[in-house]
C-alpha cells in the first residue's frame, strides 16, 4: 500500500493506492465527521463492488444511499447531473454529507461536478475502479459535464476529499478497457519522465498481465507525476496544459463519433500519434522518437489510427471548439524528445490536415 499527498494548502488530499474496498468505512471515518453518504455508481460498477463499499460504510454507522447512472459517455451529462441533484435533495444531504464516485473516468467526472455544485459543494471521494480513472481523471479535480458541442465544456476544479485505489479491482475490468488506462500511463512516460517511459517499454507486457506489484508502482508514478503538476498549476494556467497531450484530437474523435466509437484512452492514444506526426513535420522532434511513441501505443493494444468514418472537415471543425483554444488558436501539446513537450499554437492548418489525412490511410 501506498499514500502519495497532493500538497496543496487547505485543499491537501492523499491519493491512497492499494487499500482494499472492504477498509473504505474505516479509512473514511479518519477524513470526514459526516454521516450521510450517497455512492454515485453504474450497474455493471455495482454488480461487482457496490455490496463491499455499502457495506463497509455502514458497518462503521454512515448512512449510505445509491443513485446508478447508466454506463456510457453519453450519460456525463447535464440531465444526468440534474436527475443527481433531485436524489441529493430527496436524501436530505449536508454540507458534511460524502458523495462517493464509485466507477471510471465518466462516474468521477460526474460524481466530482455534482459534488461541486450542489449546495456549493459537498465533499467527494474518488473510487477509481478503472485503470484510467486510477492514473489520471480521479485525480487533480477536473470535475465536467459534456454538450452536445463538445466533451467537458460545462465543469470546474474542485479537489476530491479523498481518492481511494483498490487495485484488485483491475482483474475484472475488461482487457479494451485495461489498454484505454495504458493511453494515460504512457502519456506521463513521454511528457514528464522519459526513465518512466523506459520501463514502460521494458514491463509493458507485465503490466497487461496484472501483475500486481507492477501495477502499484506504475499507478503510483502516475500518481505522483500528476500531483507534482497539479501543485505547481492546480487551474491550467500553465504547465498543467502538458496533461493535455493526445486530448486535443483526442477529445475531437469522441465528440464527432457522439462518444460510441472511441473509449477515451484509445481517442487519446490516437490523438498521442497525431500530436507526434505534427511535431515531427514541425521539425521538433528528433528520428526515431516518433517510432518508439508509437510502437509502444501499439504493445499496449491501442489504436494508431482513425478507423471510423469521420470526415477530415468535420474533425478540423470541431478543433476550433476545444476548450483549450486560446485566442482563436487551437492549442497542441507536442513532444521535443521523450520526458519533454512543448505547448504550440503555431501550428499551419495544413500540417494538421495532412497529419489528420495520414491518420485515415
């Protein structure tokens, strides 16, 4: 077991990997005088693990309630959001009462804004029970909603009370889902620690393989690269954006595919290979350095390119949408070397036309 601090001020939290679900009452109680807790979870989350979480909540006298969401992104929505804030009300909750995010990267999110907003804010524990979710989202307060014009453009940063990581629940998430997490993983290895990237090519077949003590030391390195970012720039004024690479395109192929073609590990994936064609036609990038991203995208399972049938007009259309556009510029996040990238928005509409075309051939 492992506890990595995000150190920052009165908002301080611990990221706690490895602790089993059946400790989370316990646990909890050390962090919290509330005593009302509503698990925000999916049906397919719950099947496996909402019984260990309740019960262990009110084996230590919290009183606990359950509102399931269906799965899907398409569910990170404003209507889910306000058919949470009437279960919040129907429950009575407090300004002490815990709501608990119980699920992946789209629970969270949604869990984390409806905290956020309701009564001006509850305090919300992150359960991560995918890898994705584990590394990245339930981490650094991102809490969003998405429209119909785009993904997380309604949200806030709202820092979690808690995040609480049982890995064991790894062994019943699905492969596709275990190679979207590997997206994140392999994104920390190339912005911030070429070494991390290094051992991800050596154990990358480990790590697919579940092997435990792997798994802890990977979750917490991208713990801790994360929190060291988010402590230097806890609202994305500046180096946080480096958190971004791959999301640029990425975020453009799940908004066009309205969320069902790409999981958000695998748009990443493909928006990583984009982002490292157009640094190497921006001259960036040294040879050979582009192989190495991709091939260890494609040894993780992941897709390199863009298989579904979206039109090279409609994506360059939707990137002028991305909340990360400055100005008028669309902002990309790309790679000088491994461990190092660079935030540009220089970049000519005709290199990402024609690194979007290659992507499709």
């Amino acid at each position: 077991m492992k506890k990595v601090k995000v150190e920052l001020g009165k908002k301080s939290y611990h990221i706690l990997i490895g602790y089993p679900l059946d400790d989370i009452g316990r646990i909890l109680k050390k962090y919290t005088t509330g005593i009302k807790a509503l698990i925000i979870t999916n049906p397919r989350i719950a099947e496996y693990y909402l019984e260990t979480v309740d019960r262990s909540l009110r084996k230590l006298g919290f009183q606990v309630f359950v509102a399931q969401v269906p799965d899907g992104e398409e569910y990170k929505s404003l209507d889910e959001a306000s058919k949470l804030y009437a279960r919040c009300v129907e429950h009575r909750l407090e300004r002490e009462s815990i709501i608990l995010g119980l699920g992946g990267g789209v629970i969270g999110d949604l869990a984390g804004y409806v905290a956020a907003t309701f009564m001006r804010g509850l305090p919300i524990v992150q359960v991560p029970t995918t890898l994705l979710a584990q590394v990245d989202s339930s981490v650094g307060g991102k809490v969003a909603v998405n429209l119909p014009q785009g993904k997380n453009l309604v949200g806030s940063f709202y820092q979690p009370l808690l995040v609480y990581i049982d890995l064991a629940v790894l062994n019943t998430l699905p492969a596709e889902e275990m190679e979207a997490g590997l997206a994140e993983v392999i994104k920390y290895g190339i912005i911030l620690d070429k070494n991390f990237f290094g051992y991800l090519e050596r154990n990358i077949g480990r790590i697919r393989g579940l092997e435990s003590q792997v798994l802890e030391g990977v979750v917490s390195r991208c713990c801790t690269l994360k929190a060291m970012v988010v402590e230097k720039d806890e609202r994305e004024k500046g180096l946080r954006s480096i958190l971004n690479f791959g999301h640029t395109l990425g975020h453009a192929l799940e908004a066009l595919s309205q969320y069902k073609e790409y999981k958000h590990g695998q748009a990443v994936a493909i928006g990583m290979v984009g982002a490292t064609r157009i640094a190497e036609k921006m001259g960036l990038l040294k040879r050979g350095v582009g192989e190495r991203i991709e091939h260890l995208i494609g040894e993780a399972g992941l897709p390199r390119r863009i298989e579904a049938e979206l039109s090279i007009e409609g994506i360059i259309q939707i990137l002028s949408l991305d909340k990360k556009v400055r100005a008028g510029k669309v902002r990309f996040v790309l790679p000088e070397r491994i461990g190092r990238v660079v935030v540009r928005d220089d970049i000519p509409e005709q290199i990402v036309i024609d690194v979007v075309r290659g992507l499709m051939t």
